[in-house]
C-alpha cells in the first residue's frame, strides 16, 4: 500500500490489541460460539427433581401422601 499525506505509512501499532482480541476469541469453545448459553440462564436453570412414574399416583390419599417411597 502506498503512503501518501492523506493516509501515512501504518506503523502496526494497533496491531496487539487485535492480537489480544483474536487470542480471546480463540480461546473460547466452538460450541459455545455456536449456541451460546446467556449467563443469567445458566445462573438460574432449575435443579432436576425425581418424582414418581406416570400413572403411579395413589388417588384414594391425600396429595401429600402420593409418594410410592417406602417410609
């Protein structure tokens, strides 16, 4: 590229700082690039609870009793 007064030779300076950022960009897994997870969802994603089978509720007690759980 030729220099002229209008546009002066490029001395590389801004150089690093896009090195630094490509080096950010690289570091980060290809998969969360392509589907990235907000934080704020994955901060609040609920815990996985066990529960009973389907069709294994006990209709003739009370809600709280349903459990099949041998107590």
């Amino acid at each position: 590229m030729t220099s002229t007064p209008e546009n002066p030779a490029h001395d590389g300076s801004d150089l690093a700082e896009l090195r630094e950022e490509i080096d950010e960009l690289q570091a980060i897994p290809e998969d969360e690039l392509l589907s990235p997870l907000p934080n704020a969802v994955e901060e609040h994603e609920p815990e996985a609870t066990p529960s009973d089978a389907i069709g294994s509720e006990k209709w003739d007690e009370p809600a709280e009793d349903e459990s099949l759980d041998q107590q």
